[in-house]
C-alpha cells in the first residue's frame, strides 16, 4: 500500500512540476508583450488614413467593375451565330457613303470594337 501511495505522490508531482512550467512560459510571453506602436501620431490619425484609403480603393473597384460589365457587354454582344449582324455593326459601318467625313468619335469607337471583336 505504501509503494502504491509513493507511486501515485510521484505521478502528482510531476503533474504539478509541468503545471509549474507552464504558468512560467506564461509568464514569460505576458512579460514580452509590449504596448501597440501606431505608425501615425495617434488613433484618430490612422484612422483618417484608412478611410481615404477605403475611399481609393473603392474608387478603383467601381472603375473595375464598370471595366468588367463593359468586356462582357462585348463578349456576350458578339457571340458568333448569335443575332443578327446588322446589329452588331455600327450604323455608319451599315451605310455606304459616296462623299463623307469620318469623325473623332467613329475612330476611337469603331476602332476599339473591331479591336476587341479581334480578340473574342
């Protein structure tokens, strides 16, 4: 009976010894944790500087996002077989003119769609 209570005595302080241990490691990384350093003076000045960011960003992802309904206004516009061509042509590319003034605006257009219709 005695061996057996020296057996369980050594059991129970070997738990308590770890038990030790870990509350010294504890306390080691609770002693190394410093105070939160702020690249700007102070909150409030972080804080202004994440909301112009945010405002930026979503800037940019508006102009993404129209950039993306624009190619896939032209991808599903120009499906081959699909439709009638006619309507996928520029009117001034439908009519035929004997005299005429080509524009600014039938460059850059007409150009831009041939372009991306080269690339579908």
């Amino acid at each position: 009976m005695h061996d057996k209570l020296e057996s369980d005595l050594a059991l129970i302080r070997k738990v308590f010894n770890q038990r030790i241990l870990y509350f010294r490691q504890l306390q080691e990384i609770s002693d190394s944790v410093a105070e939160v350093g702020w690249e700007d003076a102070s909150i409030l000045e972080a804080i202004a500087r994440c909301k112009i960011e945010q405002q930026e960003l979503n800037g940019k992802l508006n102009t993404m996002r129209a950039r993306q309904r624009y190619l896939e206004n032209l991808a599903d516009g120009n499906v081959v077989g699909d439709g009638d061509e006619d309507e996928k042509t520029c009117i001034l590319c439908r009519c035929d003119f004997v005299r005429g003034y080509i524009t600014q605006w039938y460059v850059n257009f007409c150009s831009l769609n041939k372009f991306f219709l080269t690339l579908l």
